[in-house]
C-alpha cells in the first residue's frame, strides 16, 4: 500500500509541482485547492503519467469542511503520511501602493496606504497563511501519531527572514508560519512525526505576477529591485524546489532534521546589497 501525501493549495504553480514530485516518488497524492477544478486538472495530468492522485475543493479556513474532507481521503488513498502546506498567497486588499511613507499621498482615498489599510484584507491574508497552515495540520497530523516516516511540510518565505515592502499581511503571516514550525517541531518530537519548511526564494505564481510583471509582459521596477538582489540573476523555477522537498520528506536522509526552515533563494538571503 502506497503512502499517501496530502498537497493544500495543489492547483498553484508551486504546490501543483509538489503534488507531481510526491506522486512521482511513489505517493498516492490528495490535491486540496478553493478552486476544486484546478486541482482536479493537476489530480488529471499525474494520473497521465501513472500516478495515483484525487482532487478535493477543500477551504483550509473551514476546519468542519476539511474533516469532511480528510474522511472521504481516507476511503480513497487512506491515513496521511506527509502533509504539505501549501495554501497561502497575498490580496491586493492588504498590499500597499508604496514602499515608503509619501508625504501627501497617505490621506488619499485612492489608492492604498498604511492608514488606509483594508483590516478584512489584511486578516484574510494573515489567515490564509497562518491559520490555513494550523488547521490542516490539526486535521492531517492525528493520522501520523504512531505511525513511521510521517513528516509535514510548511511552506515559509523570504519575507520570514526581512520583510518586503507593500506586503505587511504576508510578510508578518510568513514570519508566523517558521515561527510556527520550529514549535511544531518540538511538540510532535516524541511522537516520530518531524516538521519542517522551505522558504522559496522570488518564483513568478498567480498571486504575484501582478506585482512583478506589467500588463504588457515587461518586467516592473520590482522586478528589476528584486533580480538585482538576487545573486544568480533571476526568479527560481517551481522544479528548483523539488531537490529540497525530496529531502525533508525522505524518512532516511532527514530522519534527524526536524524544526527547520531552508531558503531556496538564488542567494538573496546571503547578499547584503553590497
């Protein structure tokens, strides 16, 4: 009987590439996502290529829905062996129009400011990140307890180390969820189950493309700021992510790792601008 490795956010151009990695490695694979169908188009593609995969639309907020959910995994693919929280992003309704405070522009009603800040956008951000990775883990990590080879993987950011400007809801949320997992580590230790996090660097995904790319496809001013502090040169590509997850997920090689956080960044956590 295969292991079973539940993805949340799995119709998301990260998560969608974590799902086929685990299904590859020889996982059957629940792909959780809002938007049921994108999910079910990736669950579509890995049973193509001789996985074993099923597609759920699951809120990872909901925590009533997500134990409907986790019941009807159970029937399909059975207990969860590794857990990855992927569910997360940022809403233009918490993300401010400068980077530094403009003098005459922070009354304005137009556009969004530090004072204007949308509070119900700012907590659906802050929850997505950080409740939408406590609440699976409260569902998922019961079917672990006991049980060999469990592990659960949240995913951090960059912004958790120094935080970007424009996106205070993210940038705090991210911080919340390494802070979460090194806790996390430490009160599942006696129990086998191990948890950690990958803290990507700058990839191009749905909820960002706005932010770093015009309408027209040429790159913003971001863009530029952020390639430019980033040693190699350029955004990371989902692929380059797979090598770490592959690592922390492997029972043996990772066996005594356990509460930490791995930037997978182009060396931008390494550069000082300098």
């Amino acid at each position: 009987m295969s292991k079973v490795c539940v993805v949340t956010g799995a119709g998301g151009v990260l998560c969608s590439a974590f799902a086929a990695e685990m299904a590859k490695n020889g996982y059957g694979v629940a792909l959780l996502d809002l938007n049921g169908e994108a999910a079910e188009a990736v669950a579509a593609e890995i049973r193509a290529n001789g996985g074993k995969a099923f597609a759920y639309a699951a809120n990872v907020l909901e925590k009533e829905a997500l134990e409907e959910v986790h019941q009807k995994i159970l029937s399909d693919l059975g207990k969860c062996d590794v857990l990855i929280n992927g569910a997360g992003g940022n809403n233009p309704r918490a993300t401010t129009a400068h980077e530094y405070f403009e003098e005459g522009d922070e009354t304005r009603d137009d556009i969004k400011t530090f004072f204007n800040l949308d509070k119900e956008g700012f907590n659906f951000v802050f929850s997505l990140n950080l409740m939408g990775t406590l609440i699976p883990t409260q569902v998922f990590a019961a079917d672990m307890i006991g049980r060999e080879g469990c592990s659960i993987i949240n995913i951090s950011s960059m912004n958790a180390y120094t935080p970007l400007t424009k996106i205070p809801a993210y940038s705090a949320a991210k911080a919340g969820v390494s802070n979460f997992t090194q806790w996390l580590a430490v009160h599942f230790a006696n129990t086998g189950i191990r948890v950690n996090a990958i803290a990507p660097g700058f990839f191009v995904t749905k909820q960002n493309q706005a932010l770093l790319f015009n309408e027209d496809g040429t790159p913003t001013p971001r863009t530029d700021k952020i390639l430019s502090a980033t040693p190699m040169g350029r955004f990371g590509k989902p692929e380059e992510l797979l090598g770490t997850l592959k690592y922390l997920t492997d029972p043996e090689a990772a066996s005594f790792v356990t509460g930490i956080v791995i930037p997978v960044d182009g060396g931008f956590s390494a550069y000082s601008g300098v």
